[in-house]
C-alpha cells in the first residue's frame, strides 16, 4: 500500500491539534515507549547541566554520536527555536540500567535502544 503525502496546512484548528497530539501519543506507545506526553513548548526547560553528565566523567561516545555533545544543537539554539512551537510530544522507553553504562561492554544493547528511539521519534512518527 503506498502511503499518500499530506499537504501541509497553516491554518488547523486547535482542534485538529489536539486530535493529532493524541494521534502522536498512541503512535508511541504502540512502537513501544512505556509513555508519552504532550507539553507546552514554553515549559521545557532547558538547562545546562544536562551538558555536564557527558562532559564529566566523560563518556566513552561524547562526540561520536550526532544526538549527543558536543554535536547537538547549543542550548541557546535549541531555546531559539523552541519558540517556534506551542507543543512537543515528549516519550519515555524503559531501558535497564546495565545498557546505560559508560562503557562499551553494552555497546550493541545501547545502538539498539536508539535505534527504538529513532524510529519512534523520526521515523514512524513523521508519517
């Protein structure tokens, strides 16, 4: 079945908005996130310190991968253009907590958890 391009409207009704948010949130829960929420761009924080956990202790991928520092987007940036928006989908996959190590003994498990991730967030959800 070959899917069909939707037109990009400018003019969708905070109706349809929330009908599609919702539409976001089930989307992740069925490719596997455990969660999934909708929040007003204005109240993502967005701080500093989330920088440092890569920084210190340096993990064995800081700058390796394109969604980690130092490669992500500077934070003033990323404020920037949260503006932009009114409302992101925010999604939580459970991992255990032996993938999440700093170390390249889970390597394989830890590519395959951002794989799920990406997949979730970029590719089936932009369908």
């Amino acid at each position: 079945m070959e899917q069909q391009t939707k037109k990009i409207k400018v003019d969708i009704s905070e109706t349809q908005i929330q009908h599609d948010l919702e539409r976001y949130i089930n989307k992740a829960l069925e490719l596997g996130a455990s969660k999934a929420k909708v929040y007003p761009t204005d109240e993502i924080p967005v701080d500093e310190r989330v920088v440092l956990k890569c920084q210190i202790l340096r993990c064995f991928g800081y700058g390796v991968s394109a969604y980690c520092p130092p490669n992500t987007l500077k934070l003033e940036e990323l404020r920037e253009h949260l503006k932009k928006y009114k409302w992101a989908v925010f999604f939580v996959t459970d991992i255990p907590s032996e993938v999440i190590v700093r170390d390249k003994a889970t390597i394989k498990e830890k590519a395959a958890v951002y794989q799920k991730v990406f997949l979730i967030s970029i590719l089936e959800m932009e369908k």
